[in-house]
C-alpha cells in the first residue's frame, strides 16, 4: 500500500476529517473492520457498506464534525478525481519528454 498522506485533498473533506479526529484504529475497532479498510475508504477506492455508513453518521453525531450520506458518498468520487488527475498529469510528463 502506497504511503498514507494525511495532508492530501481526501484527508480535508468533511469524512477526512472525522476519520482523522476520531482515529482509524479506534473507528476500525468500533465498525469491525481493518484499518487498510479505512484506509480505502479515505482514498476513494472503496465505500463503507451502508451499515457501516449508518454507524459512521452516528458516531459522527458525537463530534464536531457530524457527517451525512453525502458527506461518505463524496469521497469515492474525490478519490476517482484525484487518480484521474494523477493519470493526466503522468501522461502529460511522458508527452513532454
């Protein structure tokens, strides 16, 4: 698995956010799944399951960052965004060199 950036775009959105404040081991503990499943989640390259999604919006609830369906849902399209944004730009060196 590639290094984990806490800093890029996906870690600034609204579920980001929460994960990071609430923390991944302790969100994995609570929804019963592996923190590289969080980890999938944050990148866009996997969705919670909507019991999951349901758990995270109420746990959400609790902090200062409380979430919505949207909220989760947006962050597999910002993930797909920013892979695609990674293509172009490789593509874009290859072109140039």
């Amino acid at each position: 698995m590639a290094a984990i950036i806490k800093h890029s775009v996906e870690w600034a959105t609204p579920f980001g956010r929460f994960v990071q404040k609430y923390g991944v081991t302790r969100l994995a503990q609570q929804l019963k799944v592996t923190t590289p499943a969080i980890y999938q989640w944050i990148s866009g390259f996997t969705s919670p399951l909507p019991p999951h999604m349901l758990i995270l919006i109420m746990l959400s609830r609790a902090t200062e960052i409380p979430l919505d369906i949207t909220d989760i849902c947006a962050q597999r399209d910002l993930g797909e965004q920013e892979r695609f944004k990674k293509k172009i730009e490789r593509e874009g060196a290859m072109v140039a060199d």
